[in-house]
C-alpha cells in the first residue's frame, strides 16, 4: 500500500485573486506530484494541497515568496492514515468477539 | 442487529455483505438491484425502498448516490448509515412513511466500487475510476467530470494524469453510463441527490454554465431549507447555491446532466470537514456527519414529494 509519510496537507486562505491564478499554476507543476484536495476556486475559499515530502520545501519557499498565506491542515498524512487503519481493525475485532 | 458498527469505515465486502443483511432484514421495504459492473467487473448496487407492489409503471423515485468519488469515505460511510435509517424510520418517521407510500428511493451507496477498493488495498488517496487511458500511464477518470453536460469544458481536465481527467467520451466509464441508463430507463426520477465531501456545500445546477437554472430559485429555496435543517442538528454551517457560483465551473457534473434530463430536483452535497482533516475524516465524525444530513435529505424529499411535477 502505497505511504504517505512526511506529506502534508497545506491550507491556503487568501482574499487575492493573483493568489488563486498563481496556486493554478503550481497545479501544472507535474514535477512536484501536488494532490489538490480543494482546488483553488476563488477567493476566500480554502485550497487544501496534499504535498508529498519531497515537495514541501519548493512549495513552502514558493507560497513564501510570493506572500501566500497558508497554515499546516495536516502535519503528518501518513500518521492519521495509521490511525484511521488501526480504529478500522480494532472495531472489526469488537464486531467479531 | 447484524452487528453492524455504524461508526467505523468498512470495505467493500463488508458494505456489499451488509447491504444483504439489510435486505435480510426489510424484505417487503428493501431489495438490492445491480445496474451494471464497473470497469474491474465489479457489481454496481442499488438498494430499492419500495412498498409499491402492483405499479405497472415505475412510481415517482429519488436517485441518492455515494461515493463517487471513491476516497470520500465520509459519504459511503453515511449511505450506510442513511440506508438503514430509511430501513428502520420507515413506519416511525411520518413523513418518510408519506414518501415511501407514493415514492421509491434508490440508492447506491458504492458508487465507484473499484476505486473504492483501491482505496482500502493501494492508494488511500485515489480519487478517479481505475479504467485504462489509451496512451497514458495514468489511470482513470473523474466520474464527477464525465457527464453529458457540459463535457469537456473548461471545468475538467483533458489530462488523464489530472485528478479531473473527464474521459475520452461522455459516459466512457461504465460507473456513470449505468446509472445515466438506469435513470433514463426508469423515466419517472423526480429527484437526483449526489453525495460527495468536503467543504460543506450544498449546490444544485447549473456548473457548466453561468446562467441560472429554470427553476433557481425554487432550488435555492429549498437548499436554504435544507442547510438550515442540516445546521440545526449540530450547528454545522453549509454555504449553497449553483455549483458554478458556489465553487466553481465544473463540466460534465452528475446534477447537470439529471438536470438537463428532466431531473428538476437534482442536488448535490459536499459533506463535513472541520477544516483539519479534509478526506481523512475520523471515524468519530461519521455519526454526527449522517445525523446532520439526513433532516437535509429528508427536507428536499419531502418537499419533491409534496411537489409533484
């Protein structure tokens, strides 16, 4: 199964719209493998950026630079994949005892 | 009373076996149908809420799908927990009895099933159908982009690598083509409810165009009504309105194509997230999350029941 360790997931808020044409073109950015979770609309709407841990540091230098506010959604995806994966098997012990 | 932990996220097996229990359970109210198979050849059901037994014709229904987009857990979590609502209310709820002694609900809880599978077994993240894309290594398709509404526009991807591929053709993906013929073929589909998450949104047509829908504003109304009802439950906030204004211009949609179908009632949900776990949802929500939906559900259905059209 494929992991996602070290990947975060980025939360972009931001009333500009030059923002939102700039976060577009980050999308293009194939290289940087970038899993829009919410895809940037417009402004004041939240963009939710899954990147991978190879990713981090250009995309943080890249919202950075070009003054785009954003906060940590999520510090480690793979740490709640385990637990989302561990509640799973726990209450499929529960249902079978 | 099979066990059944309605709090937990489960498999396709287990949903697929948990939808004969119910069956099992309900048999003059629930019956599974299959529409089709999916691109992996697995079945596509349907759970049918019918007390109509001699109609010649179809009775007026309402289509619900969840899931289409196979890494929302959240949403097949609550079809879950909405089906056996529908199984258990019925008979309690007066004006779900009302419904269901004039009107039949369908609903597919696993709507793309082979994404769904590879969510639990490969890539939690996968959102698309897993159907092969001649020349690319890329694969599968958005079934949220590969309707025959509005296809190809700017609102989807022509990249199959893109999370928002729309096909090679409206209806190429057999996920969406069976239930475009189930509704055509059933004629008498008043309303159409496509389940998704996150945002918490509640939209109706039209997002491949910018005008607004014939009957916009009995549509807003009523998704007024139902986001207050929603909201009531737990103080959940949903913005609504057309999915074009309200997020953004999106091609080849579910509710554009019912819409454009005849499908006056057709809306779409964007379920819970509280901002921190967007499609990785605790389990602990999955409650609260269905609990919340269903008076918005209900408030559309009563309302598409007491509106005949």
């Amino acid at each position: 199964q494929k992991r996602f360790v070290g990947d975060q997931v980025l939360r972009v808020l931001t009333d500009k719209e030059e923002h939102i044409v700039l976060l577009r073109e980050l999308e293009e950015s194939e290289d940087l493998q970038l899993d829009y979770w919410a895809a940037p609309a417009k402004p004041d709407l939240p963009v939710d950026i899954r990147v991978p841990f190879p990713s981090l540091q250009p995309v943080k230098i890249f919202l950075e630079s070009h003054g785009i506010p954003y906060t940590i959604m999520i510090e480690d995806v793979q740490t709640l994949l385990d637990e989302e994966k561990e509640a799973m098997e726990k209450a499929r012990k529960l249902e079978r005892s | 009373s099979s066990g059944f932990d309605f709090s937990t996220y489960h498999t396709i097996e287990e949903i697929y076996s948990w939808m004969d229990d119910l069956v099992a359970q309900h048999p003059n109210l629930v019956s599974k149908i299959q529409i089709g198979e999916s691109y992996e050849k697995r079945p596509l059901y349907v759970l049918k809420f019918s007390t109509g037994r001699t109609a010649k014709t179809h009775r007026p229904a309402i289509w619900i799908d969840t899931g289409i987009h196979s890494r929302e857990w959240i949403t097949q979590a609550t079809g879950v927990w909405t089906a056996n609502k529908i199984a258990t209310e019925y008979g309690k709820d007066a004006s779900l009895t009302a419904i269901l002694t004039s009107m039949d609900i369908f609903l597919e809880i696993v709507t793309n099933p082979d994404g769904f599978a590879y969510t639990h077994s490969q890539n939690r993240m996968w959102r698309k159908t897993r159907s092969i894309n001649a020349g690319s290594s890329c694969k599968g398709v958005d079934p949220n982009r590969n309707w025959d509404a509005g296809f190809g526009g700017p609102g989807a991807s022509n990249n199959p690598c893109s999370e928002t591929y729309h096909g090679p053709h409206p209806f190429s993906e057999s996920e969406t083509k069976s239930i475009a013929d189930f509704i055509l073929g059933h004629g008498n589909v008043m309303a159409a409810i496509s389940i998704h998450s996150y945002s918490q949104m509640l939209m109706f047509p039209y997002g491949y165009k910018d005008e607004p829908a014939p009957d916009h504003q009995e549509l807003d109304d009523l998704a007024k009504e139902a986001v207050d009802a929603l909201a009531a439950v737990h103080g959940t906030r949903y913005t609504y309105g057309s999915t074009m204004h309200t997020i953004y211009q999106a091609d080849g949609i579910t509710i554009d194509w019912t819409y454009d179908n005849g499908v006056k009632y057709s809306y779409t949900f964007e379920l819970r997230d509280t901002g921190r776990y967007g499609f990785l949802l605790p389990a602990s929500q999955i409650i609260p999350t269905a609990e919340e939906t269903w008076p918005a559900l209900t408030k559309i259905m009563d309302h598409v029941h007491k509106h005949p059209y």
